[in-house]
C-alpha cells in the first residue's frame, strides 16, 4: 500500500518545492524582464520545464530552479530586443 503513495507524495514534494519559492522566481524574473506578467509566465514555463526532469537527480534544487528561470528571463528579453529592433 505504502507504493501506491510514492508517486503522490513526489508530486507533492515537487509542489511543495515550487510554492515555497515561487515567489522568488518571480523577483528573479521580473527584475529582469520588468513585468509581471512576464515574469509569472517565466515562472509557470520553468516549472513545467523541470517537472519533466527526475528532480531527485538535481543536487541543489533550489540553484538549479533560480538558474532556469534567469535564463528564461534573459532569453525572453533578448527576444523582445529583438523583436523591437525589427520592427523599426
């Protein structure tokens, strides 16, 4: 019975683990997107990015989600960069 647990009680870690620093995420990439929106969506696209991985495997999670979202965030802004410069 205990088995049949072991699933749910990662699942629960996991979003445990993003509801403890999801709102760290979001600082990280709103100081470098400067939107709000943006930023959650960062936020949201790293999250479901990393839970296709065995996170068991990360050694430091919390390094390796703040360091996913930067560079997220900084992808996102050079997008927007260019996206800018195009169109004038």
């Amino acid at each position: 019975m205990a088995q049949h647990n072991v699933p749910r009680i990662f699942a629960s870690l996991r979003l445990f683990f993003m509801e403890n620093i999801r709102k760290l995420l979001t600082t990280y990439a709103y100081n470098i997107l400067g939107s709000y929106e943006d930023a959650k969506d960062i936020v949201q696209d790293a999250y479901l990015k990393l839970s296709s991985l065995d996170i068991d495997a990360i050694e430091n999670k919390k390094a390796y989600f703040i360091r996913t979202v930067i560079n997220l965030s900084i992808n996102l802004k050079e997008k927007q960069k260019r996206l800018i410069s195009q169109s004038r």
